[in-house]
C-alpha cells in the first residue's frame, strides 16, 4: 500500500498531469451524467409547477401557431392569382414566417427558444440532405453518384465532429456567450485540465 504522503507526490508530479486529466476528466463525465440523469424524474417531482407551467405554454405557442399558419394558408389560397383556392409554391414558407414571428419572434422566452433552436436543428438536417438531392440547385449535376452516397454516408460524424469542436472551443475563449446551463456541463472537458490538487480533493 502506498503511503498518504507518496500518493500526493504521485498526483501532484507534472509528468503525470496529462494522465491525471484524463482520469479525473472521465470521473466528471461519470459524476456530472449521473448527477443529471438519475435525480431528473426527481426534480421534476419537485417543480412540477413549473413543469405544468412550461407544457401549458408550450401548448399554447403550437396551438397559437396552428391557427396562424392554418388561418394564413386560407388566406393566401384564395389570394393566389393561379387560381382561387390552390396552394401556391411558396405559401407554406410565409404562412409559417407569419406565425412563427407572431407567436415565437415576439416571445422569446425559454420555452420558445428551446421550441425553436430544435426546430433549427431539424431544418438544417434537412436542408443538408436536400443539398445532395438530383436537380435541387444549379450544382446538384456537379455531384456524382458516388460522391452523393459518400457525402451521406459522411455527414453525420462530420456534423458531430464540428459541434463539439466549435462548442469547446467558444466555450474555452467565449465562454460568456454559452448559456449557463451548458456552460456547466462543460465541467467534464476543462475542470479535469488542473492538476493543482492531492489525493483528498482529486475526486472532487
């Protein structure tokens, strides 16, 4: 068994930091995912006002904005000057410009950025696999068939790789610009890099 003394020269010798960091670096992804994970149904328990709070405005947004696009389709449907009542090309793109900046643009609260940074997302997954698609865009006779079938065998770990490069390197020089909660969970890719610690705060 090492002693107390020869375990603190072992932590704090700089020839081990970057193993060390590695270590503690895995001890906080272990500590923080469980930390979020295992209390979640608890702390809902706990809040459940604000949980029953945040569905019923999360409710009300995607019914406020149904009626909106719906009611702007009508509208847009027997203004087309093609023909009374047929839908035009384009019309689904203002109907929902209308209502997603009457209902979302007007009220950016927590529930509505959230409602929208996932819809975000979704629209630039789709618009990525449209970009490969025959006859999309002047370019789309550029890309050949095997370049298609690589680019999509491909986009996903390249769009991983990218958002987790960019989300650590704003949060290591612009950190300010990250909202709170995720600059918390960043914990497990920079607290770990500190090796100014003994043996009875290198679990901490």
């Amino acid at each position: 068994m090492l002693s107390q003394s020869r375990l603190d020269e072992l932590v704090l010798n700089p020839d081990l930091a970057p193993f060390l960091s590695l270590v503690k670096g895995a001890r906080n992804g272990i500590v923080y995912g469980s930390k979020v994970r295992f209390p979640h149904a608890l702390v809902f328990r706990e809040k459940i006002k604000l949980v029953l709070k945040a569905t019923r405005q999360h409710a009300r947004n995607l019914s406020t904005f149904a009626i909106i696009y719906k009611a702007s389709m009508i509208v847009l449907r027997n203004l087309n000057p093609a023909g009374r009542g047929k839908e035009g090309r384009y019309d689904s793109f203002f109907a929902g410009l209308l209502g997603g900046y009457a209902v979302f643009g007007r009220q950016p609260g927590s529930v509505s950025q959230q409602i929208v940074i996932y819809v975000f997302a979704r629209v630039m997954l789709s618009l990525a696999k449209l970009a490969v698609q025959p006859d999309m865009h002047p370019l789309s006779s550029l890309i050949t068939p095997e370049a298609r079938a690589s680019i999509t065998n491909n986009a996903w770990p390249v769009f991983a790789s990218f958002s987790w490069a960019f989300v650590m390197y704003i949060f290591r020089w612009y950190p300010e610009t990250l909202v709170s909660s995720l600059r918390s969970s960043m914990i497990i890719g920079t607290h770990s890099e500190h090796c100014s610690y003994t043996t009875n705060n290198m679990w901490e």
